[in-house]
C-alpha cells in the first residue's frame, strides 16, 4: 500500500481509509468490526470518525457510538497493531450537541480530545481535525449561496492561534499527535499553516473536504494548496454518497439505503445529477470496469496529494470497493472521465 508522508507529524499515512459514519445506525457492531479486519486484510490501517457519527440520522441520543464501536474492537485486538486514528471536535451549532455545539476553542478541543479517548479506548489520536470552521463553510452544497463571514481577519486569526495553541499542548501530553482541518477553504488552510509557521505551532497535516466525480470543489486553488504545502486532501464521499454506484439511478430510492433516511442525499439530488451519473457509468461499462471501483481509482489518479475515505454499509458493499485499490486508470480513459465532466460539471 502507497503511503503518503505527514512531515510536519512526521509519520505516514496509507494513501487509502477506511471511513465509519454509518456504525451505529446502518451499520451493527459486529459488521463494522468486520470491514475493520477486511481493510488491514488490505493494507489499510487507517480508520476516520467523528464525536458527531453516525450519521442516517445524526442524534445527540448515538453520539460518540461511532468511536464506541472502534474502540471495542481495539480492546478486543490488545496486541494486534492499532489503526492510525482520525476522529473530528463537533462544528459550531450542530444539534448533536444539546443546544447546538459551541465554537471550537481551546477549552472546547481539549474537553473533546480527552471524551474521544474514553470511547476509542487508546491513549492518543493520531490525527484530530475541526469538523468545519466556526466561521462556516461552504460545503454540503452551500456554495450556491455562499457569503464571506462577516468575522475580522484579526478575529479568524486570533481564534486559528488560540486552538494551535491548545493542540500543542495536547500533542505535548501525548493526547494527538496531529492536528488537521476538515470542510475547510483555500483561504482558511492557507492561514492556518501560516500561523503555525511564523509562531512554532503544529502545522495542520491534511484537511478533509467532499471530494468524487460529482464534487470537484477541490480541482483549483486547494488542489495548488495541497500540492505545494504538502498536506493531503482526505476525500469524503468520494462515492457521491452513493451515486456512483448506480443503485439511484432511475431516480429510485432502495430501502435501507441512505437515500431512504435523506432523500434529497443532503442536496446532491438535482434535476442534472442523474445525466452526469449515467454518462460515468456508461463510461465505466465501456471499459469493462466496476463503476465503483473506477470512481475511487479516479480520486487517487489526481494530480495532488488525495486519500479517499472508503465508505460502506455493510462489508459486502466494502469488498467490492477494496479492489480500487489496486486499479490504475490509463490515460485515454482519464481522458473521456475529463470530456465527460466538462459536458456535465457540477451537477449538484
């Protein structure tokens, strides 16, 4: 398995992961203990959760349950190598939180940190990330209405060094060795790195944002940012939430699937998404290839540092996307992915 280095951490990290927000809800105990095996069968010792997950529905009745389950399968497999552990503190305002969560500041990543290592049951998290901004985002299909915070730069700036401040202490304790970002902007990593640079603080390692065929938000300036900084991208959804494994197509709706729990898939259910969808599968029968299998092989396929975040209900769906991870795409059929998103871009 490919690896991709963390300097400013100074460890590794698969080109690969495994991602867990349905266990707990879709995904029973004993299933998501299996895709764990299943992936280090695989070569991926590399697991990412949240102290919000899961999710279909989030509830502030199973938050936590997530890295629940992951931490009874490492109590379970005392002497076996751990994982590599990602986990995310809460975003401002998410009701999984009575009340809505706070703003992340240092108080509220340190209370965090020290609940998420109870429930993985270990004595550190290799990589914590900032679910998304307290400024705000403009993923989960905000950009159609984006607006720039109103906050000061001094203001953004001010809090940015207030949390490295706090993640060196907790990397110092021995509680994280990494911070990193998720849903964040081109903008926002930027100032991070730069903060953490000019006052010798832990430089952010990888920032999580939606990343597939169907979402190329990533494809420009934080495609510049990830290369040159060298902080990897971790694609969430690289599937389209399911998409682009054709069981939608028709506009149905399987149950027990996510669309039956969300049924507009948390916005990417739009009049043009299904034209795109059928012209990468048609691609994908074509050539011959899985269309699961292809969508994944894509992300990795990108000029930048990319790790897509496996994800799957159940095991049987996880075993047919395990070999993407041996699948390289020539470039004629880089190509025609190209022609394609260019006659159908941004379809959600």
């Amino acid at each position: 398995m490919q690896k991709l280095s963390l300097a400013a951490a100074g460890f590794d990290i698969p080109a690969w992961c495994l991602g867990t927000m349905t266990w707990g809800t879709q995904t029973p105990a004993a299933d998501a203990h299996r895709q764990i095996d299943m992936a280090l069968e695989h070569g991926i010792p590399f697991l990412d959760a949240a102290e919000m997950y899961p999710v279909n529905p989030v509830s502030p009745e199973t938050r936590g349950r997530t890295e629940e389950i992951i931490g009874e399968w490492i109590a379970r497999n005392r002497g076996r190598d751990r994982p590599i552990l990602a986990s995310k503190v809460t975003g401002t305002g998410s009701e999984v939180i009575e009340g809505g969560a706070p703003a992340i500041d240092a108080a509220r990543l340190r209370s965090a940190v020290e609940d998420v290592l109870g429930r993985l049951q270990t004595d550190v998290i290799d990589i914590y990330q900032l679910h998304w901004p307290n400024r705000g985002t403009y993923h989960f299909r905000k950009s159609w209405v984006y607006a720039p915070p109103e906050d000061s730069r001094d203001a953004v700036r001010e809090h940015m060094l207030d949390v490295l401040t706090e993640a060196q202490k907790l990397i110092a304790e021995g509680k994280i060795r990494a911070i990193a970002m998720s849903n964040e902007t081109a903008w926002g990593l930027a100032n991070w790195i730069a903060l953490a640079e000019a006052n010798g603080l832990p430089r952010p390692v990888t920032v999580q944002n939606e990343y597939s065929l169907l979402c190329r938000i990533a494809d420009t300036d934080m495609a510049e940012l990830c290369k040159l900084e060298g902080v990897p991208l971790l694609a969430f959804s690289p599937l389209a939430a399911g998409l682009m494994t054709g069981k939608y197509a028709g506009d149905v709706i399987p149950d027990g699937s996510r669309r039956s729990h969300r049924p507009d898939l948390g916005g990417r259910i739009t009049p043009r998404v299904f034209e795109a969808v059928a012209a990468y599968l048609g691609l994908a029968r074509e050539r011959g290839l899985e269309p699961v299998q292809m969508a994944l092989a894509w992300v990795r396929s990108r000029p930048f540092p990319v790790v897509p975040i496996l994800g799957a209900t159940t095991a049987e769906q996880l075993a047919l996307q395990l070999p993407a991870t041996a699948l390289t795409l020539d470039d004629d059929l880089l190509a025609a992915i190209d022609a394609v998103h260019k006659a159908h871009p941004m379809p959600y």
